[in-house]
C-alpha cells in the first residue's frame, strides 16, 4: 500500500508541474499536494487507531483544500463543501468505532485489540436493545469506510469531486483517498472475523454499490462523471471481496484499479 501510495503521488506530482505551469498559483497547489501525501502516507503507516484516524481526517481536510483549489467557481465551491460534509458522516462513524474499541478493549493498539477480540466479552445494552460489541463496533468502522470509499447512501460526493484539477481527480479517485476504507477493513480484517453480521452488511452494501454506480454510469454524459461512477463500481467489488474475507484479492484489485486510474487520468 506505502508502494502504491509514494509512487501514484510522485506521478501526479511531476504531472502537476507541467499542467499548473501556467496558473500563478502552482506553488500553493503543490502544497496541498504534499499535504494530501503526507496524510496519506500516516494513514497506511499507522499501526494504531490513533494514527489512522489522524491520517484519516487530515486526507479528508487536504482533499476538500484540492478540490477547492479554483475557489472563483461555484460548482467547486459546492462540491468542496459537498465532499467534506459527506465524509463528516463517515467521520463520525470511524470515531465512535475507534472509542468503542477503546471502551472494549481500553487500548487502541492494533495488535493487542486483534489479540484480545478472540476472547468472550459481555454484549452491550442500548436502549433496551441487546448488543454484540465486537458486531457494532464493526459496523461503526464499516460507516467510515462508507463515507471515504463512496458507497451505496454516501457516495454522491465523489462525482461532485471532479471540479478540481485533472491531477485531483487522479489523487483522489486512483491512488489514496477513495481506497483508504477498503484498505481500513483489510487492516482490521481479524476484527471483522469475529463479526459474521457486519460481514453480511459489507458484501450487501458492495454488491449493492458496484451494480448501481455502473447502471448510473451509464446514463451520464459528461465522462469525467463516467470514470468517477466506474471508481464508484470497482470500489463496490472490493468491498464486495472484504465481506467474503477474501481481503488478498480485494487489496490486489485495489492496487490494479490504482494504477490503471491514474493513469486514464493523467
């Protein structure tokens, strides 16, 4: 993933200096761009809750700063705000995850919460509705990965997102931002085991996602629409491949989609 990552970040970067030659304010974009791969490269290097979810936000706060680049324009001005209220949602979900796990397991240590999820905990009351922690704490990570990685009921900011420059587009739709969910449930992959509901939700959910984001492909017109609704779709597979514990294949797909996306892209 770290391979992924540098490697699509310093080809859009070395494409970003021909296409903003041109516009007086290249400095400032590059800027953010770096910003965007710093927060990026902290996500997938993390090796606590902690970490990730300070990349996490920080990829999320560059990300509306790139999309808002050309900030004369309406359209991008409403997509910026689009995307960043969208992955608040998301956000949000992440957070109680994170704080259920440490409420759980009172550490947010990725090795010692797998170690100790395979022991029996006690279930959850919430309004008078019996719980299962490891389920709900699954499901609450699973929201966040909704929110970044455009699926099914959060996924209307990603075609918004194609008011940024082309190289945006790139970063944002191949390489980093939209994988970060699929690459969140393979990190927490012995978590989600533990949890056979939230497994039926995740491959619902993507199944769900890669057949309705192609069939609303389709019907576009404008094609940077198009390629964000096929971003849509083969984010679905990969979720879809995670809900079937299939995470190897989910991740190879998510290395293969980056590559080939950043490079229609640029």
């Amino acid at each position: 993933m770290l391979i992924v990552v540098t490697f699509i970040s310093s080809l859009v970067h070395l494409y970003s200096i021909s296409y903003m030659s041109e516009d007086p304010h290249s400095p400032r974009f590059m800027c953010y761009l770096s910003i965007f791969t710093f927060f990026m490269l902290m996500l997938v290097t993390g090796d606590n809750f902690l970490q990730l979810f300070l990349g996490w936000e920080g990829v999320g706060l560059a990300s509306y700063l790139l999309i808002h680049f050309w900030f004369t324009r309406l359209q991008a001005d409403k997509a910026a705000i689009k995307a960043m209220l969208v992955n608040r949602v998301g956000d949000f979900g992440l957070a109680l995850g994170i704080f259920g796990c440490f409420t759980l397991f009172q550490t947010v240590d990725f090795s010692t919460i797998f170690a100790c999820a395979s022991a029996p905990r006690n279930e959850w009351i919430f309004c008078n509705m019996r719980l299962n922690a490891i389920t709900l704490i699954c499901i609450l990570l699973f929201i966040g990965a909704v929110g970044k990685s455009a699926q099914i009921g959060l996924h209307t900011w990603l075609p918004d997102a194609m008011e940024g420059p082309t190289p945006v587009s790139a970063l944002i739709h191949a390489a980093t931002m939209v994988t970060a969910g699929v690459f969140m449930i393979a990190r927490c992959s012995p978590l989600f085991e533990y949890s056979p509901t939230a497994l039926i939700v995740i491959t619902f959910a993507g199944a769900m996602t890669s057949f309705l984001a192609a069939t609303t492909g389709i019907l576009q017109n404008d094609l940077k629409r198009v390629i964000a609704y096929s971003t849509c779709s083969q984010l679905g597979y990969m979720i879809f491949a995670c809900g079937i514990s299939n995470y190897s294949v989910s991740v190879f797909h998510l290395m293969n989609h980056a590559f080939f996306k950043a490079l229609l892209f640029l």
